[in-house]
C-alpha cells in the first residue's frame, strides 16, 4: 500500500523507489539534516496539491463562462483554426491533436469525448460544437473514431468567445510556455447555467442542470433593475430546468425555489407521452420523450424485464419505433385499467421517471469552490460581465487614441503637402527630417483652399508613430476625397470616444449596455433560435390511486400446486383436484386448490414470516413449476407451513411449536416485497406450526402429550406483531396443533378411518387460556391434528 501511494504521487515504480532511495542512503555527502519533513507529511501535502489541482482545473466549472478548462480549450483551440460557424468542417484528430499538443496534455481520447459530447444536442441544451458525422446518440452508442468525423463551432460557441482580440480576459501560458490561453472566455450569457455541468473531484462534486437562455437573460435583467432581489422572485422568470431531451419536471414548487435558494435539491423528471386510441376500446402509450441521460436502450431492457419477472402485470409488451425522434409504444395487457395507472407504475419500476440532483458547487472567482444560490451565480456573471465591459472599453480607448495619433499626422501631411513631399524626395533621412520639421499653418496647399483649415497643431513636430504613417501613406491617398475621408473619420473617432469616456465614469451607462447586450442574446438565441424554445414542462404531479390487482389482470380460473419440496406451479383452468399429477423423484403434492389469477396467495413460514404472491405471477403448469423459495426470500432453514388464497377482512390465528400465539388481521400480513413480513416472533428452537382462519368464538388446541384444551376466543389478543400469549401449558413437548369452531357446532375432527367426528360435549375439556388441558377423546387422530 505504501508503494502503491509512493508510485502514484512520484510516478516512479516500486523498484525505482526503492532504487532512489537507496542511493540516497548510500550518498555520503547527504547528512540527516537533509531530510526536511517526514514522509506523511510530504505525501500529505502532495496529494493536497493533487485535490487542489482536480478540483480547480479538471471537475468544478467557472461560474463565469460555465466551462471547465478541456472545454474552455477545445473552442479556443478551434477558434484559432478558424472554424467559425459559417466556415467549413476540419477533421476531430485535428482539431483534438492541436488541443492536446497546444494546451490540454492529457490524451487525445479523452478530449475527443469531451468534444463529442459538446455536439450531442441530447446531451448538451445549447451544443458548442457542430459536428459532422457520427457524434453518439440517445441509444448510448459511442461516437465514431475522430478519424471519421469533422466539427466547427456554433453560433453559441461563438458567442462565448466574443470579444476575446479585445483584451476582455487574461491570459496565461500554456503547460510548457510556449503559446498562451485564456483564463476565462468572455461568455455574453450565463452558461453554467444555460448548459449546465456535471464533475467528480476530490471530496466534491457537481451537478447543475441545463435551463432555457431567454429565461436566463430575463432573469439578468431583472436583477441589473433590482440587485437585491430575493431568491424566490427569479423563478418567476426561470421557474425550472429545461433539460435538452425534454420531458416533464413534476417537483412541487415550494421544492424548487429551495433548491435554488440553497445550491442543492432534486427534480423529478418524468417522460411525455400520448395515448393512441387503437379502435374498439384498444389503446396503446407512445413515449414521445425520455428523461434526460437516460439511454433509450437500457430503458427498453428495463421496461422488457418488467414485463417478464410480471412486476408490471397489465404490461403485455415494448416495442422501438423511434427514428430521429423517440417513439416507444407500450402495449396493456388489458383494455381495463386507464393509462395514467399503467404509466404510474412504470413511473415508480422504471426509469421513465428519475430524480435529478442538484449540486451547484462551482469556481465563483475562477479560485474559490462554493455551493451557490442562482442568485449568486448571476450574480458572479453579471459582475464579470461588467469587468468584461470595461476592459473592452478601456482596450477600444486605446485602439482609437493611436489612430487619433496616426490620422493628426495624415491631416498635417495633408495640410503641409508640399513641404512632406519636399522632405521624403530631397532628406537623406526623412523619418527623422519629418520629426524635426516645426508644423505650422505656414504650410497650406494653396491659395484658394484657404478658407478650409481642418483641425490640426499649430505648432509642434510629428510623433515617431506619426512620421511613420506619413512615410507609409500611398501616392493615390493624397487625393482630396481621402483627406474629406480622414477628417470624417477622425470626427467618427472622437464622438466614439467621447461615448466611451462617458460609459466608464458612469456605472449606470455600463449596467445599461450589459442590458442590452442581453436583449440581443435573448433576441438572438431565443424562440426564434433551433434551441430557444422551452422543451421541458413544469406540471404538478398528478396523484395515481392504487388500483387493487385484480383490476390490473384478465380474471381467469387457474388451480395452484405447490409440492412438499415447495415448487410451485398454476395449472390453467379449475381442474380436478384428486386428478394424478407428476412430481419430482422423492416429492409429492402438499397445497392443491383452486384460484383465480387474480388472487393474491399468503405462504407462512416457519420462521413467523409471511409471503404474498400473485397467482398471475406463478410459473405454468406445464412443467414441475419453479421453487417458491426463489420467487419469495424464504431462507433454507424455514418450511412452508402453510399456503393459501387471502380474503381481505378476514383474521388469522397464528402459533408457535411453544405455544404462543395470537390473532392477527390477514390484511395487516400482506408484504410488498419479496423478504415479506414479520408476525410472529419466534427464537432459537421455536418455529410458527400453526395458522389458521377465524371462524368462530372458542379456540382449541392440542399438545404433543396428546391433550387438549378449549378456551374462549375473546382471551386471545388481536396483534400485528409480536410473540403472543400463552395458549396451553405443557411439561414436556409443545403444541401439534390448533384450531378455531362454533362452542354451539362442536369440534370436529378425522377419525383414523377418514370419517368426520363431532363432539358437541367439551365441558370436560373446557378451561382458561394457558391451562394444561385433558387427555384427547376417545378416537382423535394419531397424529394430533384436527384436519
């Protein structure tokens, strides 16, 4: 373990470690002083610097253009191949191979996938990348080799690299110094949140879903007008997610705005569908939408088990039509049950719904990781929007002051012609000759052009930059109409300038033009845009009541088998329940009745547990049926004391070999899963040996000493769990069986010739709860049953 920690934060194997170190040892010139700090300490600090690293440059995303560092590089990488969005298509390894060599050394497969995934619209919300070629699709199929596909950017991409030739970002050098990139792209709308993100780190995580960008813009501008609006006021303007795949978010509002107040939530998300009407009261669901990344072909896998382990019983069938978009018919068994039931079970057994979490744990300032609101995070983008503006502004000042300079100089040329052309054909070196010459209006062009003077110094010489641009001027450009051109723009120039000055001093001209600017996003990559209009709903989620089993299946007559080994089978049809049926070697028939697929069937085990099963649910009866003990979590240890159909209302008496026992509601027994219910407690040796109906008001009981007992049925407790009372006191052995009657009927019981036997008088055998009983009437079976 030590060597495996070592090899992993000094990239050496065990033996090279073990080689240094040994080295190191044997060096005479290497005292212990040299030894600075232990081990742990210097490996502790190593992988702090690698979490630090995972955190910041590969998992958490800047809230400032929404992007981690791979993708940040992949569109820079392509804006400097020039693939804009109007341009034409370069192939992926080219433009993966310049990713990994300029900027991203981290291996060509895994920024390829990275940009696969920016060009898959099911994936992404606004896809960065425009791809051409096999990209991947909602099936989870991968994309094709970067061999065979091409990409360029998107208008969207575009619009994050806005302004980048206009010192609206930092830059950095690359890993080995030899090219730069940028910190951060001057994004001109919230990605993070348009396109969402989803990261692993180091003891964090991320995972922020994708929302509509003219939702997202209106919200800006709402807090641009109220900066200290509350939380909860932006969901009027971005009430949900809008996931790229569609379909609908069914999470009760109170739940969304915390989520959005708190950084950390989750979203139900359930696939659209509509209900195709088949003629003659047949109907079938089309699933138009699956929630987002979710594989349409798990999906379907999922939905087909469903259908054969029967855990949807009203779903006969699954079928893939879908083309360019998704269409998943779902075929009922029955016509009986209304879709909104089918479609809620599916909801709670399949991934037709999914919860979607919520974890907006980003970079706030590029550095810092921090679980933030929605508020914060516009907050981050607006703040950096107006830092983008800004230095925009400040780089444009400084763009138009040099061309101020260089057309004051063009307008001198001008005014002083002759003597600029007198200078350039006579000094040997005229740069300097123009530097040195004193201009002044002395020097005009002729006497009936007098009355134009264009604004110009007065007195002074020409800047280097100026003297330059007089030199480089063209002999076609002292044409008139090029200097009419030149004062036009330097008039241009310095209104612009004066605008620029004004929206640097003032902040609420600068919160203005972010507004704008925002409009023209909105305007731009809203509904009219192929990705603007919202594609997922936001709906309240529709209560589905629970529809009793028997409303979900075809009622048809089937007879239940089940062996002495516990295999089980239903055999269609009410057959003959004396009629001969096979076994396997050493098994004989146990439970034989007859039942309805509707039924729902009670097995008790040994071990005070009970199990449901759905008779529609057991395997045919062609074959030597299936062993109950894999269809319900019946442990090896247990036996199967008893098997029968249950009857809602009714109550069951239940009892262990100690002769404990109670009466418990047969509805209170059913279990929903398949490790069923606890009802009787029963502990070491002690195992359940009796369960039988409720069917009159005395209870008899019988012990292995062959004495019985019979006492009122009110002295019984009703539980829904427990141990039970006492039912009839032994010295030696436990209870054999018991049973429940009419005192008025009699109790009867199977003589040893098979006969029925009813003895109506048992005030002998009549007595309290937990008494020792009396011996057994003459002519009660050997075996100590009552049937």
């Amino acid at each position: 373990m030590k060597l495996s920690l070592l090899t992993r934060f000094t990239g050496q194997s065990g033996l090279g470690i073990t080689a240094s170190m040994s080295n190191v040892l044997d060096d005479p010139n290497i005292g212990p002083e040299t030894i600075a700090e232990p081990l742990r300490r210097a490996i502790g600090d190593r992988y702090l610097t690698y979490a630090l690293s995972t955190i910041m440059h590969r998992a958490l995303p800047d809230a400032r253009d929404g992007l981690k560092p791979v993708h940040r590089r992949i569109l820079y990488a392509m804006r400097e191949l020039r693939l804009s969005s109007t341009g034409g298509f370069r192939k992926s390894a080219k433009i993966s191979g310049d990713v990994m060599g300029n900027y991203h050394p981290h291996g060509d497969a895994a920024i390829y996938d990275a940009m696969a995934r920016l060009a898959q619209d099911f994936a992404v919300r606004y896809p960065l990348v425009d791809g051409q070629g096999n990209f991947g699709n909602i099936d989870g199929d991968n994309p094709a080799a970067s061999r065979y596909t091409e990409a360029r950017m998107t208008a969207v991409a575009e619009a994050l690299l806005e302004g980048l030739n206009e010192n609206a970002v930092d830059f950095r050098d690359n890993y080995d110094g030899t090219l730069t990139e940028p910190v951060v792209l001057p994004a001109t709308f919230p990605n993070l949140l348009a396109n969402g993100s989803s990261g692993i780190a180091v003891g964090m995580a991320t995972n922020i879903p994708p929302h509509n960008i003219a939702e997202l813009c209106d919200a800006c501008l709402h807090l641009i007008r109220t900066p200290d609006a509350r939380d909860d006021t932006l969901l009027k303007y971005v009430p949900g997610p809008d996931f790229p795949t569609g379909g609908v978010i069914v999470e009760p509002p109170e739940n969304i705005a915390q989520a959005y107040r708190t950084g950390r939530g989750s979203f139900r998300l359930r696939c659209c569908y509509e209900v195709e009407d088949m003629g003659r009261g047949q109907w079938q669901i089309v699933v138009t939408e699956i929630p987002y990344q979710v594989q349409k072909s798990k999906l379907i896998e999922k939905i087909a088990e469903l259908i054969q382990t029967k855990k949807v019983p009203i779903l006969a069938d699954v079928r893939d039509e879908s083309a360019e978009d998704i269409r998943l018919i779902l075929e009922p068994r029955s016509k009986n049950v209304e879709p909104d039931v089918l479609m809620g079970m599916l909801y709670r057994n399949s991934d037709l719904e999914v919860r979607f979490s919520l974890n907006m744990n980003v970079l706030i300032d590029g550095l810092t990781p921090k679980v933030c609101s929605m508020k914060e995070v516009l907050r981050a983008f607006l703040d950096f929007r107006q830092e983008v503006l800004i230095r925009r502004s400040t780089h444009r000042m400084e763009k138009i002051d040099h061309r101020l300079e260089v057309l004051e100089g063009l307008v001198v040329a001008f005014l002083n012609l002759d003597r600029v052309i007198d200078i350039i054909r006579y000094d040997d070196d005229p740069k300097a000759a123009l530097m040195r010459e004193n201009w002044s209006k002395a020097h005009v062009r002729a006497k009936d052009e007098a009355d134009y003077v264009p604004p110009g110094p007065d007195e002074g010489e020409l800047s280097e930059l100026q003297a330059e641009s007089i030199l480089n001027m063209r002999l076609r450009s002292l044409r008139r109409l090029e200097e009419m051109e030149l004062l036009r723009e330097q008039s241009e120039l310095m209104e612009e300038r004066a605008g620029l000055e004004d929206l640097l001093d003032s902040e609420t001209l600068q919160w203005e033009s972010i507004a704008a600017q925002l409009k023209e996003v909105k305007k731009k990559f809203g509904k009219d845009y192929e990705y603007g209009a919202r594609r997922t709903l936001i709906e309240e989620a529709a209560e589905v009541e629970e529809v009793p089993l028997e409303a979900m299946i075809d009622r048809e007559p089937t007879t239940v088998v089940c062996s002495q080994m516990g295999w089980i089978r239903a055999m269609t049809g009410h057959i003959d329940l004396n009629r001969e049926l096979k076994f396997k070697d050493g098994d004989a028939p146990r439970f034989m009745f007859h039942a309805e697929t509707t039924d729902r069937l009670l097995a008790f085990g040994s071990n005070g547990r009970f199990y449901t099963v759905s008779a529609a649910n057991l395997p045919g009866g062609r074959g030597m049926g299936e062993p109950l003990r894999l269809m319900v979590d019946l442990p090896n240890e247990a036996e199967i004391v008893d098997l029968f159909i249950h009857q809602p209302g009714r109550k069951l008496l239940v009892a262990s070999s100690a002769g404990d026992g109670f009466v418990v509601p047969e509805d209170e027994v059913l279990a929903q899963t398949r490790t069923g219910k606890q009802v009787l407690n029963v502990k070491q040796d002690v195992r359940a040996q009796v369960c039988q109906p409720v069917t009159g008001d005395h209870v008899a009981c019988v012990g292995e000493n062959r004495k019985v007992l019979v006492f009122a049925l009110e002295e019984l407790p009703e539980m829904g769990r427990g141990k039970g009372v006492r039912l009839q006191k032994y010295k030696d052995g436990g209870l054999s069986d018991a049973t429940t009657f009419t005192l008025s009927e009699g109790l009867s019981w199977l003589d040893p010739a098979g006969r029925t036997r009813t003895e109506t008088e048992l005030a002998e055998w009549t007595g309290k709860r937990a008494g020792a009983g009396r011996m057994a009437p003459r002519g009660f079976p050997r075996d100590n049953r009552f049937t």
